[in-house]
C-alpha cells in the first residue's frame, strides 16, 4: 500500500507545484460560464425553464472534472516517453499497485480541479438548494473524477505515443462531453438524442452534481450513484488489466 | 548452475518478436563481483536481453537466474536484487532529487530511518546532497546521470545493470561517473553488468566482455584474449573484426518518433 501512497503523492506533489496549470484550466470553464451561462441565460428563463446559470453550473464543473481526468490519465503516455515509468515498473510492486496509486492521485487531481470551479460557479452566482446535498455532489465530483482518470490509463495502455491523442479529444472526450445533458436539459429533446445521452457515463454524473446542487434530476440520484459507481469499478479493471499488459 | 559463483545465469533465451527472432538461444554468465561489459552494434539484441534480465519484458523461451532468483518465476522478488540505470532518463524532472530518491526507497519498501540515513550517504556519495532540494529539470546530463546511478543503489542491489550509462557525455564526466562505478564495485561487491558504444571504456573497466550480434553471442572472453585472438591493437579493431563494418538500420519505435516529437518541442510536457 505504500506504493499506492507514494504514487498518489507524487501526482499531488506535481501538480501544486505547476500553478499556471491550475489557473490555465479554469479559463476553458470559465469560458462556458460566462458565454454560455450568461449568453443563452435569458432565452432559457424565456422558454419557462428557469435559472440556466444554475443548471450550467453542474454541467461545466463535470467538463472540467471530465478533461483533467483524461489527461491525468493518458500522462501515462508521457512517463512512457520520458523513461519514468520504466522505473516504476521495474520496481517489485504489482501492476495492479501502480494503477491504481495513478488513478487515485489523478482522480484527486481532477477532483480538486472540479472544486475549483465549482466555488467558481459559487462566486458567479450559483446557489445550492441544500447543504445536506453537498457531500452527495463532492461524492459524484470524485467518482466522475475516478471514473474518467480510470479511463485515460486504460486508452494511454494502449497508444505507444501521442498519435492517438488527438483521436481521442475528437471521438471520445468531446462527445461524452456535448452529448452529455451538461449543457441542455435530457427532458424534451429528441429521442434519438436521449438515448445516447443514456449511453453516456458522464450524463449520469453531470445528473447527480446537479441533482445534488439544484434539487433537479433527471435519472434520479440514486440511479445515477450506482451507474457511477458500477461503471468506475469497471473502467478500473479494465484499466488495470491492460495496464498490466504494457511492454517497454 | 552455481549461484554462488555466478550470479547471472542466462541459458538458452530466446525473444521472438512478430517476424523475427531478436534474441535467438543466448547462454552467457556473469561472475560474481565482476564489471562486466555486454557490446554489439546497433539493433543486436542487446536491449532486448537486458529488459529480459530486468523482468521487463517476458522471454519466449529460456531461463534467467539473477543472485540464484528465477527472474521469470519470481519477478518481484528477482527486481530487489538489481538496481538499474536506464539508457534514457528516467527521472521525474518536475520533482526534486530528494523526492526521486525517496519515491524510489518507498517503492522498494525501505522503512523510514534506514531510508532517511540511506538517502543521504548515497546523495552524499554522488556528490549531490547539497543541490538536493532542487529540481531535477535543472540538472545537467551528468548530474541526472549521478542521480540516477543512486537511486539505483538504494536499495542495496546486489547487480546493477547499466545500459549506456555514459552516452551523451563529456569525457570529463564519463571519467568520473566511472570513478564511481570503480569505487562501488570494489567497496561494496557490486556485481556491474554495462552496455556501452564506447569500446575504450569496456577495455579499460571491464573484466569480462560477451559481444552480441544478430540476436547471438558472438564471444565472450576478456579484453586481453580478445585482443590477441584477434590480432587487433585495441578493443575496438576486435570489435569491427568481429562483428563487421556495416552499418545496422534500426527500425523507429513509437516511443522512439514520440522522443523525437518532444525534441522538436522542446522536451516538455
């Protein structure tokens, strides 16, 4: 377990130490808020759907969640390259050890990322229905977190470089994003549209952090949490598996 | 087999990638307390061995003991008893030489006090304690060469493989980095296995030579005999005799061109 720790620690230590980082991945968020959010606010309140802000809030803190998990994830790729993970793997700990110290300490990473902005979405404006939801939404925020961190070590398994990385911002990180209900609401759009967004890992997370913050969901809270935590245990042994399978 | 005499025992291996045969049916040893060099042109096979000795990478067939440890069997338990310095850097730049350090003795299960005390003598040793909180992205290549070479004593291996440890450095800091290696094999009983394309450094150091190519051992013997058998002036005239003129074409790896990528962007990430 000390290898899971040091691990876990090493992905904490680095990434306090790279501040621009920090700041720099808010700007995307801060972006769709404020664009977003305040752009298409008034034609929503219109439409008799109420506060958009509110309902975007939950939307962009899972975005940043989503994409800092990811890339936490396919750094991988980047410790294959500069020769770190070599000296990881030769040390007499277990695969399994390793992947999952990674997973943790990017997941943290990415869940810290989301707080970030989720106190961002505080200060401009949103407000949460009930404090006793909290912990359900920073609960969601780290499953999300696990899940999507889970995900980027078991695609990084798979590239030997970063060739694939573009491929997988376009075809994988991008639509679990759009499709996923953060930025409309999954009742009343298209059935064709519905049915992918039920397909998406992410719309139930999104749900849940929103279900948790407005009151408002569209799954049911309960659903959403067991999806989550059924698709995070998956992803992890997948993960785990192919991770176990990487040669140098 | 004796462990007690030779602590590498490689019999028969054999690595078959798609198509081709990378290391095909190898036997050599390696005394105990030996500096001992491993040499062959570019694309011999000589990576492939050593990430097979170091639990890297799986034989196809074959057996390999390390210190009386069956390296395939017993893969974790055979990784505590070598410590290794890569051919590329494998240090992370954005932690300091301290943190490397302590990443290093934490994963190999060393306990608080013995890790602190150890840390210190090694980085000490090195000549590195004082730049210890610094990080590593600010080093030069010999001092992350240093670094590496121990880290890779932490935790007291009793092999330590050296995979081009001098490549890309001046001749000043080669000698130096060889002092080192010297003093650790004579003070402590470290058994160095090295690859190197500086044949004047396998003549100087090593005790034992085994030249590779074509995925086979082509001899094995002392500087000295090879020399004579070859009827070369230095180890390097034995070295073209023996192994040819030609230049190999290595095939670009992935990890390879995505190297290459991070030079043109200037190696960050």
């Amino acid at each position: 377990m000390n290898a899971v720790y040091i691990l876990w620690k090493r992905e904490i230590i680095r990434y306090f130490r790279s501040r621009a980082r920090i700041v720099g991945s808010l700007g995307q968020p801060l972006l769709f808020l404020i664009a977003l959010g305040f752009g298409l606010g008034p034609v929503f309140q219109r439409a008799g759907q109420g506060n958009y802000f509110e309902f975007l809030g939950p939307g962009v803190v899972s975005m940043g969640i989503l994409f800092t998990g990811i890339f936490a994830g396919i750094q991988i790729i980047w410790d294959r390259q500069f020769g770190f993970l070599k000296e990881t793997l030769v040390a007499p700990v277990s695969r399994f050890e390793i992947m999952l110290g990674k997973a943790l300490g990017g997941a943290t990473v990415a869940f810290m990322q989301g707080v970030f902005v989720f106190v961002l979405t505080l200060l401009l404006g949103v407000r949460i229905s009930s404090l006793a939801f909290l912990p359900i939404a920073l609960v969601s925020m780290f499953l999300i977190a696990l899940f999507f961190t889970a995900l980027g070590i078991a695609i990084a398994s798979l590239f030997e470089d970063m060739q694939g990385f573009q491929l997988v911002m376009n075809f994988v990180v991008q639509p679990t994003f759009f499709l996923s209900g953060a930025l409309f609401p999954l009742s009343g759009v298209p059935k064709f549209l519905q049915l992918i967004a039920s397909f998406d890992p992410l719309s139930y997370g999104v749900d849940a952090v929103r279900g948790a913050v407005t009151g408002q969901s569209h799954f049911g809270m309960g659903i959403d949490i067991t999806v989550l935590v059924v698709l995070t245990f998956t992803v992890l042994a997948i993960g785990s598996y192919l991770f176990s399978k990487i040669e140098i | 087999m004796d462990p007690d005499k030779n602590i590498i025992d490689v019999r028969d291996l054999v690595k078959n990638f798609k198509g081709f045969t990378a290391v095909d049916s190898i036997n050599f040893e390696v005394k105990r307390g030996d500096i001992f060099a491993f040499l062959g042109p570019n694309g011999a096979g000589k990576t492939t061995t050593i990430k097979m000795l170091t639990t890297l990478l799986g034989p196809s067939s074959g057996t390999i003991f390390l210190n009386g440890i069956d390296v395939v069997k017993e893969a974790e338990k055979a990784r505590k008893s070598f410590g290794i310095v890569f051919q590329d850097p494998s240090l992370d730049d954005e932690l300091t030489a301290y943190e490397n350090m302590e990443f290093h003795a934490i994963l190999y299960g060393i306990g608080k006090t013995t890790r602190t005390e150890r840390i210190k003598e090694l980085l000490n040793y090195v000549e590195l304690w004082e730049r210890r909180k610094d990080l590593v992205k600010t080093f030069s290549g010999g001092m992350k060469r240093r670094l590496e070479i121990a880290r890779g004593l932490l935790h007291h291996p009793k092999i330590l493989f050296l995979d081009e440890p001098t490549s890309g450095l001046d001749p000043q800091t080669r000698n130096h980095i060889w002092d080192y290696i010297k003093k650790l094999n004579s003070s402590e009983k470290i058994t160095v296995f090295f690859t190197t394309h500086y044949i004047e450094e396998a003549d100087r150091y090593a005790k034992d030579i085994a030249i590779m190519d074509h995925g086979k051992i082509v001899t094995k013997d002392t500087p000295e005999n090879l020399k004579k058998k070859t009827n070369s002036k230095d180890l390097e005239a034995a070295f073209l005799r023996l192994t040819g003129t030609t230049i190999r074409d290595e095939e670009a790896s992935g990890i390879d061109r995505l190297r290459m990528r991070s030079r043109v962007w200037g190696g960050r990430r």
